[in-house]
C-alpha cells in the first residue's frame, strides 16, 4: 500500500514542467512568482490529497496546467462587487449603506485623478484646511455655528468624548447605553477616550432628577444618545435632549448629542418617519452634535460634528483629530451631496428617492416584473411586505409595499438565493416563509430589466 502512494506521489509533475505548460498557455503576461507560489499550492494539494486518500490517480499536466491558470485567473476579478440590493432594506450595513449620488461619483472621480486643493487656499497659496469644504455648507444646512467631519460617527464621538471629558465624567442615562453593529458600545467607547461613565436612571426610566443628582465637581458633559438601532418599550421615560439644554446650562457644562443616523432633510409625501432633523436636533440648543455621513443623509461614511464654536476647535486641534481625519474621496463625496441637499436637488440623492417611491410606482414596476418572470420553473405572485429602514437606524420604521414572491419548483429556495448571490452582478433578495422576496424599492429602476435577464439566464434548461 505504503509503496503504491510512493508510485503516485513520483509521478507528480515538476514545478519546471508545470511552469512551462503555464507559460505556453497563459494570454496574460502573470509576474513569474505568482505562477510558480501558485503551482506549489496545488502540487501540496494533490500530495496532500493523494496521501489521505482522497484522489488515487494523478491528474494530467494539462488538468493541473488549468487548475493554475483558473486561480490566476481569480487574481483579475475584484472581492469587492456591486450587488442588487432587493432586500427592500434601505441602509444594509453589510451592503455598503448609502449609495452614492452620481453628483458625488463625479466629484470624486474630478478630485482623486489628480492632485487637489484639499488642504491648499487657493487664493493666498497658504496652507489650508480640509474641513473648509464642507463647513460652510454644514453650517447652512443645520443652522449650527460651526461644524467639522472625520472619518465616521464612531469616531465623532470618541473624539468629542476625548477631546472634551478625558479623565472626568460623562453623564448618560443607562437606556441610551447602545451598541450599534456589535462592535460600537458607547460604554466602550468612553472607555477607550478615557471617560468615566456615569450612568443615572435605570435601563428603562430616567427622569431629570437623576441627571442633576449626578452632577458634580467631576462632570465633564452630559450625553444624550439617539437610540436609532432599537427601542425601549412598555414603561419608559427618557429626558429629550430639549430638556436636558436648561439642565446643562445651569450646571456649566456641555450637552453632546449622538444623534446616530442623521437626517438632513424630509422629503415631502416620502414615507421616512418621524425622527429629528439635524437642524431640529440644533435648534434645541444641544452644544455638540454628532451623526454619520452613510445612513439617513446618503452620503459617503463619514462622522459630521455640529456645534459651537470653542467646542469644534477644541476637538481640531485634538491629537485624535489626525488619525480620525476623513481621506480626500469621502470629503469629495460628502462636499457634493450637500450641495445637492442646499440646492433643492436632494432627491438626487438615491437614498431620498428610494423613500420617496410612492406605491402606485412600486405596484406597477412589480407588476411588469413579474409578467417577465413567469418562467418554467418559477412560480410568482405579489405579495406584500415591509421594506425595513436598516443599518442601526429607525427600528420600527417599515414601509410597506408590494414584492415580488417567488418559488422555484427545480431549486431549492437556499439554492436559488445561493445562484443569485454568485451571480454577476450579485442580486441578494429575502426568504421569507417559503419564498424569495423580491422589493424593488432598494433596486434602481434601470436595473429592473437586469433582474429579469438573471432569472432567465439562470433558469433556463440546461443544453
Ligand atoms: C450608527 C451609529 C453610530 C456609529 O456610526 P458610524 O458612522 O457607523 O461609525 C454611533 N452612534 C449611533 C447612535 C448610531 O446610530
């Protein structure tokens, strides 16, 4: 036995025989180390397989010349991909959050091809700021004194926390001790910027005597946090950040709000629910507001700082500022889609025109759809469903509407979802009792069609 796997493991071909097969094959001029690593790895994998038995005959030169030339081939395509999101789930963390305007596309691709006034005056030739791109225009639009961007909300409010309470206390209500995405705790958080926490109320009642009871010679700030990825229910109280203001006046110290998904604008007759503006947010009088750039505003990831003055200035010219600072594509980004939101063209932004979708739309484009999909092997129907908002923000926003049900009597619904996912461009829908959901409110309307020829190519017999 032993001396038969010997035979085997003999007849394994050279690297240099491999390499050459490669070579005379490959249509691509493949740096020579990436050939010869790659035929290694599948020369150990035969060897591997062949000694536990695996495989008992060795493949030919021209099978494993395949083999190396496939996983070259693998090097060429990206990991990243754009994907069709018909979820219905609007801000889908794991889908990237907001899609980009094609204002802000541009942007990026006229400032990053080349060299940029990112931190240059263009009219003096002195050094200039990053944050002069955008400040004005957050100003404007929020209605606060000064304002500043770093590279998330995260880091917004590690930076506020740090800049502003290290070694003192920072007082929050044990309801708003939130954790967004399973690796954002504020608890944790202030622990990393060196703030003791200190937590008043219970997890579900707080009352303002609570807050004032916990001031003293210690305090730093008071935070109020946006509960946007969950929702206390039943016996509740919580301070609004409104009332709060008056509290923190009296006691000197600043009101920090994380307002979390950061909405700039409603759009008129859109199905967005009711949950504070930025400049609502502001006009109640809180000193330091923080919300990210991807969630409800539609922008790139980004972590927006609102507020006074002294406050925004204590926070640039922290040290954290500099390795929390936003990188010359999110700015470019970020700088076009407000301008889109302070010049009255917010429903270019996709985020704003996909909640603005009204039913009647969404029937009729699903209607079409599902004629189309009337396919052997595919049974279809309209059914209705609730789009969710996602991405930490507004958990009991659904939008309900129509959807596209699907069940396929060759696949099974795992299967099918699996084929739609490796497709290309990957389409990734819902199962939901029995059947794919498929909610064209997340999907740009263009790609409708694109859904039909994935199903077709997808299901048709084999030849
Ligand atoms: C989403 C969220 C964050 C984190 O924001 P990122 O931009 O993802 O870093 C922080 N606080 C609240 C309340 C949030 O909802």
């Amino acid at each position: 036995m032993g001396s038969d796997i010997q035979d085997l493991l003999r007849k394994l071909p050279g690297v240099d025989r491999v390499l050459l097969s490669v070579q005379r094959l490959a249509q691509d001029d493949w740096p020579l180390d990436l050939i010869t690593n790659e035929i290694h790895l599948q020369i150990a994998e035969l060897r591997s397989r062949l000694l536990k038995k695996e495989i008992t005959v060795v493949p030919s030169i021209d099978i494993l010349t395949q083999a190396v030339l496939s996983e070259l081939h693998q090097f060429q395509s990206s990991s990243l991909k754009p994907v069709i999101n018909a979820t219905g789930i609007l801000l889908h963390t794991n889908l990237g959050r907001a899609p980009l305007a094609k204002e802000a596309l541009e942007q990026i691709q006229r400032v990053a091809s080349g060299y940029s006034n990112l931190e240059i005056n263009l009219s003096n030739g002195r050094r200039g700021s990053r944050h002069s791109h955008v400040e004005d225009l957050l100003c404007r639009l929020s209605g606060a004194e000064s304002a500043m961007v770093v590279n998330n909300n995260a880091g917004a409010v590690l930076l506020a926390l740090t800049a502003l309470a290290k070694g003192k206390e920072a007082i929050v209500s044990r309801g708003e001790l939130v954790e967004i995405g399973g690796s954002f705790r504020i608890p944790e958080v202030m622990e990393a910027g060196g703030v003791v926490l200190r937590e008043v109320g219970s997890s579900n009642r707080t009352h303002l005597r609570d807050y004032q009871r916990a001031i003293n010679d210690q305090s730093a700030l008071l935070l109020k946090v946006h509960t946007s990825n969950y929702k206390i229910v039943g016996f509740t109280s919580s301070i609004e950040a409104s009332e709060l203001v008056s509290l923190a006046r009296e006691a000197g110290l600043p009101l920090v709000e994380d307002l979390g998904s950061g909405l700039l604008r409603r759009l008129p007759g859109s199905s967005i629910p009711e949950e504070p503006t930025i400049s609502e947010a502001i006009a109640n009088g809180v000193d330091l507001l923080t919300c990210s750039g991807d969630k409800l505003l539609g922008g790139p990831q980004a972590g927006l700082v609102f507020g006074r003055k002294d406050l925004i200035e204590k926070l640039r010219s922290h040290p954290l500022a500099r390795a929390l600072r936003i990188d010359k594509l999110s700015l470019a980004a970020l700088e076009a889609t407000l301008r889109l939101y302070l010049t009255g063209k917010e429903n270019h932004v996709p985020l704003m025109a996909y909640f603005a979708v009204s039913q009647q739309e969404l029937k009729e484009r699903s209607h079409a759809l599902m004629r189309q999909l009337d396919l052997p092997g595919l049974k279809v129907e309209i059914s209705v469903s609730a789009a969710m908002v996602g991405g930490g923000a507004m958990p009991d926003a659904e939008l309900p509407g129509p959807v596209i049900a699907l069940q396929p009597e060759t696949l099974t619904l795992d299967q099918l979802s699996a084929a739609l996912r490796r497709n290309e461009p990957a389409l990734v829908a819902r199962i939901h009792e029995d059947r794919l959901l498929l909610n064209l409110r997340t999907v740009d309307p263009s790609d409708d069609q694109l859904i039909v020829e994935i199903f077709k190519t997808l299901l048709q017999p084999e030849l």
